[in-house]
C-alpha cells in the first residue's frame, strides 16, 4: 500500500530543494550587489535574472503551503516558533521586490533601490539560514503545541547557519553570472566566486561539525552504525565536488560552475534529510504523528499531481526561452 505521508514528505522537500536552486542565485546576485559597478554591470545582473526572478518563488509558496495542508501539526508547532525569521524573510521578499521593480522605474531614486535591493536579499538570505538552524537544533514542544519563547531560534547555532545560507547564495549568484554574461562583469564574478566557495566549504565544515552534537539522534545517525556509511561518504563527495567547481570556475564550459554549486547544495540537503529523517520537527513530530487525514491528502495529491507538472512546464519553457547571455539592454 503506498504511504500518501511519505509522497508528501517528499513534494515538500522537492518544492523547498527547487525554492532553493532557482531563488538563490538570484538572491546571491542581490547579496553581491555592491561589488557591481554602477550602470552596466548593475543592469546586466538585473536583466540575468528579470524574466525568471518572481517566478522562482512560486516554489516557496507551494512549500508552505503544502506543509500547512499535509502536516497540520508541523506548521502548527514551527510557525509559533519562527515568527521573528519568517516574517524578517517574507518582508525582505516584498522591499526586494519592489526595489527590483522601482530601480527601472524611478532612476532619480536608483542609488536607493539598490540599496534596497541588496539588504532585502540579504535579510531574506540571512532569515531563511536562521529557520534552517532554529529547526535544526530543536523546537521545545509540549502536547500538541510549541512551549518555548519569542527569542529561542536566536542561538551562535542559527546564526551560523544563517551566514552559512548567506555565502552560498552568494556563490550560486556568482556563478550564474559566469554562465548568462560577458565582458567585465563575467571576470568580475569568476574572481569572487573562488573565495566564496571557499567560504561555503567552511561553513559546511562548521555547521556539519556543530550538527550531530545538538541531538542524540543526529549523532546516531552519523556515527553509529550503519548510518557511518553514509556520513562517511558524504565530506569525501562535497571534496570532489569542491574540486571541480574550483578548477570549472577558472576555465571551462560557462555553465559548469552553477551547475556544480548546486551540487555542493544538493549535497547538503541530502546530508540534511539523512539528519532528520523522519521527522517534520527534528526531534519532537515525526511526518506521520503529523500528517492530514488520509482523506485529505488524497484530495491534495489530485491537484498537486495537476499543478506541480504545470509549473514544471512553464518553468522549463522560460529558462529555455530565455537561454542564452545577456547584456544591459537584455538577453540575446
């Protein structure tokens, strides 16, 4: 009999992994704002990433709102826990989008809506590396509800994670950058995209060092049989991967790069849900304790089975259409 909770374990987990590769590098490129010259360079990151950008975040939507309509419980518990990080986050989404928007539209005031631009990235950056690590290190619940305070995701933990988030959205706008434009913005980015890979490969080495000592069961998984197999696999791939970025960085196919870093994040989503499988809500909710009812998760599968290839399609059609390297004045 299939399980409809795991299916729905895992369309959340695939709309929140396709959140994070299509938001994040351009995300990134907000973060890496102020390294971009004024006028040229600042308009041909923008239009790299103008036809695609608010579409991304169509992901973040279902996310949620998968989460609320399949695990009830689960958003029940976090949302009280996370309010101060969602709501820094979905603020940033909303300055930076408007930022976006008027930079075109109100030149007099540019300076302004780039600043914008580039904090909401990073606050929204920054927010969702906080939830990543406030999840991380555990949500006190009692019965059915959460029972800690306002300030506990606030931990050097969460932060952590949050930069963390921070440099690797970086490195993942970088490298989009080298893929979609030319001329001295591209160079520009071949340049800073090296220190921030070195960046994401301390902050992995930090926070997967910090992670099996926050919860028994995260150091169960890792070093006790047989879940070392695994975690002894996983630094030996995020090398070899770490090694090719590097070298495909300074030369090679423009497009290896991002494709590479999003294997360093795909990567650390694995090692992720190998921590917290599983659970909703690592060490208090386990997927089931927290699912809909049956009933109701066969309703939501019907249009999410609609819905998701849709989105898919729709998706793929605009970065196909929208290919090739751009310039100041769009792609070509």
């Amino acid at each position: 009999m299939i399980d409809l909770t795991i299916i729905w374990a895992f369309i959340i987990a695939f709309a929140v992994a396709a959140y994070v590769v299509m938001d994040g590098f351009d995300l990134g490129i907000g973060i890496l704002f102020p390294r971009f010259k004024v006028g040229r360079e600042r308009d041909m990151a923008m239009n790299s990433i103008a036809p695609v950008w608010d579409g991304n975040e169509t992901w973040l939507v279902m996310g949620g709102g998968g989460l609320l309509a399949a695990f009830p419980l689960a958003y029940a518990i976090v949302l009280p826990a996370l309010y101060a990080p969602l709501i820094a986050m979905l603020l940033g989404l909303v300055f930076r989008g408007v930022a976006f928007e008027f930079r075109w539209r109100d030149p007099a005031h540019r300076h302004f809506w780039d600043v914008s631009f580039c904090a909401g990235s990073i606050v929204a950056a920054l927010s969702q590396g906080i939830v990543l690590g406030a999840l991380l290190q555990g949500i006190a619940v009692e019965g059915r509800a959460y029972a800690g305070g306002w300030w506990d995701w606030l931990t050097p933990f969460s932060l952590a994670t949050g930069v963390s988030v921070v440099i690797g959205y970086a490195l993942l706008g970088a490298s989009w950058l080298i893929w979609k434009t030319d001329g001295p913005l591209h160079e520009q980015a071949r340049r800073i995209a090296r220190p921030l890979l070195l960046g994401l490969l301390l902050a992995i080495a930090l926070v997967s060092a910090w992670t099996p000592f926050l919860e028994a069961q995260y150091y169960r998984r890792w070093f006790e049989w047989p879940g070392v197999l695994a975690a002894a696999q996983m630094p030996l791939m995020v090398t070899v991967v770490a090694i090719f970025t590097w070298r495909a960085i300074g030369k090679g196919r423009d497009w290896l790069p991002f494709l590479l870093a999003l294997a360093l994040f795909g990567l650390t989503m694995i090692g992720l849900g190998i921590s917290i499988w599983p659970d909703v809500v690592p060490g208090a909710v386990t997927i089931w304790e927290a699912a809909a009812p049956e009933r109701s998760q066969v309703f939501m599968l019907i249009g999410a089975g609609i819905l998701i290839p849709i989105i898919l399609a729709y998706t793929v059609w605009a970065y196909w259409v929208f290919r090739g390297k751009v310039d100041e004045a769009g792609y070509h």
